[in-house]
C-alpha cells in the first residue's frame, strides 16, 4: 500500500537557488501557477465586458464577489467594503487550490496542505490587521488588548492574554487549513488504499471502501469550499477588530 | 510528514509570494473592481426604478382621487337635476290635474242639469198623455165626458 503521506511530497521540477536559499520550482509551485491560470482565466473572462444584466461568467464572478461583499458588510460595515478585493483573493485562492487539489488522474498536488503556504495565507490577514489597525487608530490600536470594562487589577492579565492570543491568530488560521486539508487527503488515501488490498481478497469486499472514499471525496469537496470559507470569514472577523476596536 | 520539512518552506513561501502577488495585483485588482462598479450601478439603476415606480404610483392614486371626487361631484349634480326635474313635471302634472277635474266637474254637473230638465219635461208629457188617454178611455168606456185637466186634476188630489 502507497504511504498515504506521498501525496503531500514535494518535488523539484526546476532546480533554482538565489544567494543560499533554495528557491526550486516545484510540484507545489506548479500547482499553485495552475490554480493562479484557472482564476485568471475565471476572472478575466468573466469581467471581459460588465454588463448591467450579466452573462453566465459575469453572473458567476458576481456571486463570489457579492459572497465576499456581504460578508464584509455584515462583519465589519461599511469601511470594510475596501478590504474586498484582498479577502476575494485570498479567498479564491484557498478555494481555488483545495478544489485542483481534488481533481484526480493528473497528479494534483493541494498547495493548501503544506503549513508553508497556509502560513504565507495568514500572515497576509495578519499583517493587513496589523497595519490596517495602525492606520486607522494609530496607538489606540493597542487598546484591543484591553476590553471595555476590564477591572483594574486583572488588566495585565487580560492584556497578556489577549496579546498572546492576538499573536497566535496567524498560527490558528494555518493550522486550521492545512490540518483540515492535509486529514482529508489522508483519510481519501487510506481508503484508496484499502479498495486494493480489500479487492485483492475479494473484489467484493473492495466494494464497501470504495463506497466509503465516493462519500469521503462528497465530504472532502465540501471541505474544501468550507475551509475557504471559513479562512475568508476569519479574516474578515480579524479584520473587524482592525477597523472598529471591538 | 513532509509538511514539517523546512527544507521545502523558503522555496514554498517564495512561490506563493510570487504567485499571490500576481494574483492580487495582476488579476483581481484590474478585474474584480469592475463587476463591483456594474454591482452598484445596477443597485443604483434598480433603485432609481423603484423610486419612479414610487413616484408614478403616488401621481397615479392623486389622478384616481381627483377622478373620484369629479365623478362624486357629477353624480350628486345629475342626481339634484333628476329630483328637480322629477318635482317640477310632479307640479304641473298636479295642476294639469287638477284644471282637468274642474273641468270634468262642470261637464258632469251641466249634463246632470240637462238630464234633470229632460226627466222633467218628459215627466210633464207624461202626465198629459196619461190624462188624454185616460179621459178618452173614460168616454169610449163609461160615456162620461172629462177633460184631461179633471183627471190630471184627480191624479194630483190623489
């Protein structure tokens, strides 16, 4: 049986080293282009003309769009409407590489499974909070460590802790998404796995894993959709906190 | 796990800047900025329908209204002219009536008077004829002579 982890190795396919580090083009960063091709070819397709009654493309660009919109404006007001286009592409990203991630046959690699890229994703929202919160309220930003009411004496406690788990945002959003990917692509391995040693005893005992990985990859589409999802609606919660305090 | 091999990260986190900048500035900043003007536009377009429709409507139940107080207006002047006109025909048809029942009266009353002096006069003929009748009956029968003026004489006394 194949090591389920094979999946998420990473393999050079153009050597490249700048100044000591190695900068390599790999199965990761190819995958990443692919995505980066189908969202451009999404995205300019669908805004080639904007019509006020739009087209299939249009109207499908529209509904993302509008996704992501809504969801500022309820997290974060009007002010937040700015932040779209960012929060679009960070979300389209994420849903753009779980989804290619998923297409079977041609060796799709998730660059969304690694906790490097995941990472790369949250440290894009937290440096937005950052100097968005900046910004905005200049050193006052520092008061969202300090909630409103907080009694005197237990200040520094709760300024400690918020600051800690101000900090650790970062690290929650990318664990979260590489962990939900990296389980998921497992699970669908191991299974895979099972429909062949299964099989080889009887290839009707084959069957029942088999069952088990077409309802696995249902559950792992929707993942994938979900994770996006909820990665955008974080941001935009952080985002919140940069824009209003609280 | 080859996720915790940081052999891979500087490599990894390269590539995603590179293509994620792309994808930022590249594509989503020159297309995405566009449906959202069509998006407001058409809420704009959407809007401003609304409101006109509002504005029609409202005209269109000032018209009805004024439309409603005409007919009133109407219906209670044709209503005031039918009663008028319906008591003024009442009237000369009363006094029509009225010089027609005279009249009526005072045919009635000459044609009794007339009648009155026909039954009278015929009475008196009457009288006479019975009296000759009688006074000649009395001759042929009896042979005694009377004049009619006995008998009708005798009738009177009687």
């Amino acid at each position: 049986m194949a090591n389920p982890m094979e999946q998420f190795k990473i393999e050079t396919i153009v050597p490249l080293n700048a100044g000591g580090f190695d900068l390599s083009f790999t199965n990761s960063s190819l995958w990443m282009l692919i995505t980066l091709l189908a969202v451009s070819a999404f995205l300019f397709i669908g805004t080639a003309r904007p019509q006020l009654v739009p087209g299939r493309m249009q109207a499908a660009v529209e509904l993302l769009y509008d996704f992501i919109r809504d969801m500022l404006r309820e997290n974060v007001g009007k002010d937040g409407l700015r932040y779209a286009p960012l929060i679009f592409a960070v979300f389209i990203f994420v849903l753009s590489c779980n989804l290619i991630g998923m297409v079977p046959f041609v060796h799709s690699f998730t660059p969304t499974s690694h906790i490097a890229v995941t990472f790369g994703l949250a440290m894009i929202v937290f440096i937005l909070v950052v100097i968005v919160g900046f910004a905005r309220h200049g050193l006052h930003f520092f008061s969202l460590f300090l909630p409103e009411g907080t009694p005197l004496f237990v200040a520094p406690l709760v300024a400690a802790i918020e600051f800690l788990s101000f900090l650790s945002r970062p690290f929650t959003l990318a664990i979260r998404l590489f962990a939900n990917m990296t389980a998921g692509h497992v699970l669908m391995k191991v299974f895979g796995g099972f429909v062949v040693s299964l099989g080889a005893v009887n290839i009707g005992l084959g069957i029942i894993p088999l069952g088990v990985n077409v309802a696995l990859t249902a559950l792992e589409l929707l993942i994938a959709v979900v994770q996006a999802y909820v990665f955008a609606l974080l941001a935009s919660i952080y985002l919140n906190d940069a824009v209003n305090l609280h | 796990m080859p996720q915790f091999d940081p052999a891979s990260f500087v490599s990894q986190l390269f590539w995603f800047g590179v293509i994620f900048t792309l994808l930022y500035f590249a594509v989503v900043r020159p297309t995405l900025p566009k449906v959202g003007k069509v998006i407001d536009a058409r809420e704009a377009q959407v809007g401003g329908d609304l409101d006109r429709a509002e504005a029609a409507k409202g005209a269109a139940d000032t018209l009805r209204a004024d439309h409603e107080t005409a007919m009133k207006a109407a219906r209670d002047a044709a209503q005031a002219a039918v009663a008028q006109a319906r008591e003024t025909a009442a009237k000369a048809s009363d006094a029509q009536l009225k010089a027609l029942g005279a009249r009526l009266d005072a045919d009635a009353e000459a044609a009794a008077a007339s009648l009155e002096l026909a039954l009278g006069s015929a009475r008196a003929g009457l009288e006479t004829t019975v009296a000759e009748l009688t006074s000649e009956a009395v001759a042929k029968l009896v042979g005694i002579e009377i004049t009619p003026a006995d008998v009708s004489a005798a009738i009177a006394a009687r």
